[in-house]
C-alpha cells in the first residue's frame, strides 16, 4: 500500500499504541514523538517510544525540542506551526531531518527560513480537530503547494478511503495520527 508514498510518519503519544505498528506492514515509515506534557511520567513514555524505535530499526523524530534530539540521537525534528525558534545547524548530525507543519503560505515561508526539508501542509481532509471550514481539500492543497520548492508531506484526516485522492496531489509523504489505529 506504501508503495505509493516515499515516507510514513506516524504521530504517538501513547504508549499502547506501539504494539499496533508491528502489525502493520509499512515500510519507510517514522516514528513522531507527540508528548505535550512535561511529567517525570511522560519521560519514562518518551524514553520507552525511543527504546522500541532503536530496536525495530525505525527511525524516530522528536517534537519541539531540540535539546532532547541532541540527547537521545534523534533522526529528526518535528516543528509544529506554533514553533518560531531558531535551529542551530552546526550542532545536527548529516541525516537529521527537521521537519515543519504549516497551514498556509505565511508558514510555510517561515517553516523554510527554519530550515524544514520536508512540510506537512494540514489540514487535507476532515478530522476532529478542525472545523469544515478549514479543511483544504485536494484542490487547494495543490494551490496553495504548486510552487513550494520542498518536499511536501499530506497530514489531516488521511486514511485508507482517501489515500487515492493523495495521489491527485503534489505530496509524496503522509502523516497520520489517531487514523492509524482506527481506520488501517
């Protein structure tokens, strides 16, 4: 099913959830770490995301925060759209990938002053967290895309009924969320 899409990335924030990535047969895919909260609890989980990416060879990127991708080796990091700090590039490794979230244009400018190598351009399709009116759609995905000069990765409300219509656009990653555990 992959076979279509260069990469996969796949948002956890919950531990339970890694034993569904067994199950399913994607190659090419990356793990997200998406823990918000700052527990001693949240550490263990991070920690644990981290264990059980090294040991089934998955590359894994980590969410906001720079510090702890230096400490852990991280593959990569995610910079959301609210994110507006500055990287420092001497510090990363060759293959660190730093990606970018963006809504819109104005983002996108910013996200690729940033640096990110790849945007996830959101929201594509209906999902819970964003109203119908906000929703982008294939049609203006692809304008608001057209002339991005970066690789572009499709996030919102993808699944298994409308990854077909992803082919239609510019976008040749896909991120998922809760979809990932529902819908696959």
């Amino acid at each position: 099913m992959n076979k279509i899409f260069e990469k996969i990335y796949i948002f956890i924030e919950q531990v339970d959830k890694l034993n569904k990535i067994k199950s399913l047969k994607f190659t090419d895919i990356n793990i997200i770490i998406d823990i918000n909260e700052k527990t001693e609890k949240s550490d263990e989980k991070e920690l644990f995301i981290i264990k059980f990416a090294r040991k089934n060879k998955i590359p894994f990127i980590i969410k906001n925060n720079y510090q702890k991708c230096l400490k852990y080796n991280s593959d990569g990091i995610f910079l959301d759209s609210k994110n507006k700090n500055r990287l420092k590039p001497f510090f990363l490794k060759k293959k660190f990938e730093i990606i970018g979230q963006a809504h819109n244009q104005c983002e996108y400018f910013f996200k690729y002053s940033q640096g990110c190598k790849v945007i996830m351009l959101s929201p594509i399709f209906s999902n819970i967290k964003y109203t119908e009116n906000k929703l982008l759609g294939i049609l203006k995905f692809n304008l608001i895309s057209i002339n991005w000069k970066i690789k572009i990765c499709a996030l919102g409300g993808v699944n298994k009924k409308n990854l077909q219509k992803i082919k239609n656009t510019k976008a040749r990653y896909i991120a998922l969320k809760s979809s990932i555990f529902n819908n696959f």
